[in-house]
C-alpha cells in the first residue's frame, strides 16, 4: 500500500496524503458518497451526502438503504436496495443509475453503484456517488413534453380539437390545471383584431384540463364568453405579447377581488398559488392566451417552465393558426359551394323530389359534389348529379361551372346523350385553356355526371352518364335494382361516345341518384353499401324525406372523408284528361281546324281566359309547320303548372326569331308567339323537331289543375 502512495505522489513518501488526509478528501467531495457493507446496512456518508439530506451521519448509520432514503426520496430508494443487493449477491462490479427526487425539491439525483473490494478479492461492500443531475433531468423532460406536442397538438385542423391537446398535454407534463381561451373570430376563421385595440378582451373558453377530475371547478364553462380588463395583469400580458408567470398571494387575490370576487373565490377554493398566462400568437397576431396552474403540485413555477411554456404555446399558436385559416377557406368553399346547388327545389310536378348534400370534414376539404333538378318543356323533368375532381374553394368554382353548362345545355332541350357530348367538349376546352401546373386550379378533366330526363305523360325516362356510378330504381311492386347503363368516360376524357338507355318508370316508382361518396363509408365495400342501400329504397309507401335521412344516417359517417350529394324522386303520371294532341294534315286550311279544337280543349280545361292568346299561338305555329317543315304534324295541349302549345313536324329546319321590317309581309310570327307567351323553344328528335310555347295560367285556372 505504501508503495503504491508512492508511486502515485512520484516516489515522494513525504508528498503521499495521510489517512485523515485521505478521509477530509472523501468528506468534502462536492458529490455525495455513501458505502454499505456487506450487511447491506449504511455504513459511511460523507459531509455532502448528510447535507443534501438534512441529517447527520450518526441518525443513518446502520440503516439499509431503503430505510436510510425514507422521508427523504420519493422514488429510487426501492430501487438502490435492489441494486445494492444485487452487487452483494453476485460480488461483480455493476453500475447502476437511477432518478432519485427528494421530497419537496426539484432536484434530481443520479446514483453511482460500485463494488468495493479487500486485496484478495473479498467483497467489503458497495460504494454509492450520487451526482446532482437537476438541469439536465427537466431539460430532459422539457424535451419530452415539447417532442409529445411535436406529435399530439394539431392533429387535426380543427380550432378546438387543438386547443384540447394543448390543455390535456399541460396537465400530464407540468401543470395542475390548464384552460385555453380564444378571441370569438378565431373560432370563425376570421383574422383577429390587436387586443390592445380594446378596452375588454372578449374570450370564449375553448379548452380545460386538470389533474383531478372536475377539479377546479372553472367559473367559466366551456364555450361560454368571458372578458379580462385590459387593467389587469393577465390584460397587460396579453396586450405585451409576452408570457408571464405570477404567484398568486392574498395580496395578488386582493387586488382580483374588486374586479372578480367568482374567480377569486374559485383560486382560494382550490389553494391555486402559481400560474402562468401566455398569450397564443401567429404571424405577430394574438388569438388567445392559455393559463397554467398549479394547487397539488407545492413547488411554484420557475423560469425553466416559463420557458417550456412559451415553446408550447407558440408551437399551439402555429396550429391553432392553421386550423383558423383553414376553417376560413372551408367556410368559404362551403359558401360557395351551398350557394352554387340548388337551395330549393324548381317548380315541377313530374317527380316529387328531395336532396341531401353533405361536405367532407376531412382531407383537403369541400369537394365539388353537385345535383340539380331542372324543369324543362313538355312538362318533363332533368334530374342530374355529378362529381368534381379534387377538394376546395377552386373544386367548387368548377362545380359551378359546370352546373351552369348543363342547365344552359338542358335549356335547348339536347337529348341526354347529346347533352354529355356537348359538356364533353366544353370541359375539353376548359381543360386546355388552363395553365399547366398553375396554382389555384383544380382539373376541370375527370368530372363526371349522370343525366336523367322523365317524361310524366309517357312514363319513360332516358339516362346516359360519364364516368359515373349508376342510379338505383325502386318500382312500386318489386325489389330496387340497379339500372345498367352504358359506361361512358368521365367528361374531357373523349374517345368514346356517350349511349342513352330508356326505362318506364311505373307512377310512384322511386330514381336514386348520388355520388360516389355514399358508397364509401368506412370499413365496408362500394358493393355492401349499394346493397344496403338497395335494401333501405324497398320501402315504397315511406316518405322521400324519411327514406332519405335513413340512407345518410346509415351510409354516411358523422364525419365522412368525400363528399355526399343524394337525390331521390318518386315518378308521377299527368294523366290523360291534362293533355290533348291530334295529327294535322299539312294544308293550310287546317289551321282553322286547329284553332277550334285548342278552344275547346280550353274550355274543357275551364281556361276561358287563355282562349284567345292560345288560339293566336297555335295559328302561327301550325302554319310555320305547314309552310316550312313536313309531315307528319302534331298539335299537343299539356295543363301542367303551365299551358304548354307544342307543334311537331317532320322537319329539323331550325326556326329563327327576327325583326320583321316595316313592308314585309312575313317574319313576324315567332315575334308575336314570344311577345305573348312565357317562353318557346325548339327541340330536336330522331323524327323531326317540336316548336313549344308556354302560357301563363291565372290563380283560379291554376287550382283547377292537376
């Protein structure tokens, strides 16, 4: 042993340190160290171990580990018996760390464990250093709260899903209680006003979490409205933009009371001492404050909270920021897309109708789903859905694009299969117009739409589609069935034509038209739905609007990934007794004949009043028939919600509505049918074309209807 103080002090036996030496080293090392022998029980401490636990080294020799750490760890004691028996068993050297708290103080102890041994190898016992790893253990957990936010806050983009996460992760890292609160246009998307702007700052409470379970009882309930005076503290606070800790002492809750007695009451109520406010604040905006405090937990906030609360808080503001203007663009998408539909159903007796549109609540947003009911001549009914490529504002201004297309389309009467090709070109044109890659767009390609057109006086009803899915039919004796229908290319696809198929349609037979939404709800497949749905439309006496609510509350989830647009009609039949049509030679003495049998029918029709207008309208337009189209001629009279007056002909020569100067002698026909009539067109069949005009019906005439 001497010789090897010796060599250690460079052969000087003078310069070696003696035993008392040696033991005012091991007292007065800024480390705590402790032995135990081998009887497992405390036998040495030195000056910086009694010290950090407050009593002497008489009162814990003798004491095996577990006893000698009571009332002074809270957690690792346990833990040091084990190892230290561990090392005692297997007499090899093991080190072992373990956290060691102290009661009532943050720090934090790390333990060394090393087997101390004789010349010969024996084992005498177990030497323990402890080192004060204080910092570094709340860095450690600042960065595991700050990593659990990384992944946790702003899962979703909604503004209060949000501010929850922020709340419960406060209380499950360093906070007893936590409440976010957010200016009243955050939750709207709109931008937030400077809080300094204002005498009182409005909030509405949008998040709480505590510790214990109903534990503070908040003054303010989630949602409801609060204000913090600008005179305040927590209004200077947020007014600065800086976050803020305060211990909340009788003095602090006596210059609370004057200007709120409840939420003083509520701080003394459940002993909260400390808190921090912090402002939430994004692009230099403030849209809130968050509050953290503490009532089990002894120890008052200090800087290093301070700190991990300002990162918190300003990783949430971020978030919360994204959600706002989020929920902007999805309320303007919305408005858009709700005020581009229908909002309510066109006047029509053809089919009695109703519609559901529900907007995704996930992924990009609002999709650009769309329907339409649109009357047209005849007393025939369009019915048509279709389906956007893509999600957003820009998807929707599309929809609308295209939905005006269609109707403008569906005004000159196109047959469905010739409506598509026209919308075909048109999206064509759209598409190419467009710049390549340029943002704020969305592909006008790739829309689909599904074109139905119902006659009430014959019961037939032609359908073509592009790229859509097909509608299912549910007559009124028999099961609902899916109607097959020629498979044509979604719109600006081209290459291929588009086919029309026709069904009768019995009266009271029920047409469901709809995205390809419905038939995406989760877990299950497009074919399970369809059967589901097959099965939800074999209810032919239900009401539409209770047929429809049970297929979007089945096959729609509460927050559905695409968008939804749903359209059922139940057919009707305009009887016989409201239309009246006869064949007309093409001789222009006939047109005598024609006007006779109209003012009959009319007076048949208890349309007294029409009498003269109709007689006028049938005269030009059989004689038009006669002197520029063909055989065979068809005059037809239709009591619908209008009187109709159509003349067919064998001809497709297309009329033209002109001026007629002042010493023609023709030309002026057409002039008159607009000048007295609602409307007129032409539409085009395989056997020639039908010249229509629609008169008025007064109130009394009208209730005589059908």
């Amino acid at each position: 042993m001497e010789e090897r103080d010796q060599q250690s002090t460079g052969g000087d036996p003078a310069r070696a340190p003696s035993a008392r030496t040696r033991a005012r080293i091991l007292a007065q090392l800024p480390v705590a160290v402790t032995f135990f022998g081998r009887d497992q029980q405390l036998a040495m401490a030195n000056e910086t171990a009694t010290a950090a636990v407050a009593r002497s080294e008489a009162s814990l020799l003798g004491l095996p580990p577990g006893e000698a750490e009571a009332g002074v760890l809270v957690q690792g004691g346990a833990g040091l018996a084990d190892a230290i028996g561990r090392v005692m068993r297997t007499g090899e050297a093991e080190s072992y760390e373990t956290d060691l708290v102290l009661v009532g103080s943050k720090h934090v102890w790390r333990a060394m464990l090393t087997p101390v041994k004789d010349e010969a190898g024996d084992l005498l016992g177990v030497s323990v250093v402890t080192v004060d790893t204080t910092d570094q253990f709340w860095a450690r957990e600042r960065m595991a709260v700050l990593d659990r936010a990384n992944t946790r806050i702003g899962s979703t983009l909604d503004v209060g899903r949000t501010a929850e996460e922020l709340a419960q992760l406060a209380t499950e890292g360093f906070a007893d209680f936590a409440t976010v609160d957010l200016l009243a246009e955050v939750l709207t998307g709109d931008e937030a006003h400077p809080p300094h702007a204002r005498e009182e700052i409005q909030f509405l409470r949008v998040a709480q979490s505590s510790v214990l379970e109903g534990c503070p009882e908040s003054v303010v309930e989630l949602g409801q409205a609060h204000t913090f005076d600008c005179e305040t503290a927590i209004g200077r606070t947020l007014a600065g933009g800086e976050a803020e800790r305060f211990e909340i002492d009788e003095e602090t809750l006596g210059e609370w009371k004057q200007r709120d007695p409840d939420r003083v009451h509520s701080l003394r109520q459940h002993r909260i001492h400390s808190g921090i406010v912090a402002p939430l604040r994004a692009r230099g905006i403030t849209l809130g404050m968050a509050m953290f405090c503490r009532h089990r937990t002894p120890e008052p906030f200090g800087d290093s909270d301070l700190s991990l609360c300002e990162e918190l808080v300003a990783r949430a503001a971020v978030c919360v920021d994204n959600a706002r203007r989020y929920t902007r663009e999805r309320a303007t998408a919305l408005a858009l897309q709700r005020s581009l539909l229908p909002s309510r159903s066109a006047p029509q007796r053809a089919v009695e109708v109703t519609s559901r549109y529900v907007p995704s609540t996930l992924g990009a947003g609002i999709g650009g789903d769309w329907f339409d009911v649109i009357p047209l001549s005849g007393a025939r009914v369009a019915l048509v859905v279709g389906d956007v490529v893509g999600h957003g504002i820009h998807a929707s201004a599309t929809m609308g694009r295209l939905r005006t297309a269609v109707r403008a389309l569906a005004e000159v009467d196109l047959a469905p299969e010739e409506l598509l090709t026209q919308l075909d070109d048109l999206v064509m044109k759209l598409d190419r117009e467009e710049e390549p890659g340029a943002a704020g767009t969305a592909p006008v390609a790739g829309a689909t739409c599904l074109y139905a057109v119902y006659d009430p006086i014959t019961s037939h009803c032609t359908m073509a589609r592009a790229g859509h899915a097909e509608p299912v039919l549910a007559r009124p004796q028999g099961r609902p069935e899916t109607l097959p229908l020629p498979a044509g290319p979604p719109l600006g696809v081209g290459g291929l034509p588009f086919e029309a198929a026709r069904y009768e349609l019995p009266e009271g037979s029920r047409l469901a038209l709809f995205t390809d939404g419905l038939l995406a709800a989760p877990g299950r497949d497009a074919d399970a739905c369809l059967a589901e749905l097959r099965g939800l439309l074999a209810r032919p006496e239900e009401p539409l609007d209770v047929t429809c609510d049970a297929v979007m509350s089945t096959l729609v989830p509460e927050r559905p990934a695409d968008d939804v647009a749903f359209v059922l009609a139940r057919t009707r039949r305009l009887d016989e007794e409201n239309h009246a049509s006869w064949d007309l030679a093409a001789d222009p003495a006939v047109v005598v004949e024609a006007r006779k049998r109209a003012a009959a029918q009319l007076e048949v029709w208890g349309l007294r009043d029409a009498v003269l207008t109709t007689e006028l309208v049938v005269s030009e337009l059989v004689t038009n028939a006669i002197r520029y189209g063909g055989p065979p001629i068809t005059l037809r009279l239709i009591r619908d919600l209008a009187l109709v007056c159509e003349v067919s002909d064998g001809s497709s020569t297309a009329p033209h509505l002109r001026r007629a100067r002042m010493y023609d002698e023709g030309g002026r026909g057409l002039l008159l049918v607009a000048s007295v009539t609602e409307r007129w067109g032409t539409r085009y069949s395989g056997s020639g074309k039908t010249i229509w005009a629609q008169l008025p019906l007064s109130d009394a005439a009208d209730t005589e209807g059908p």
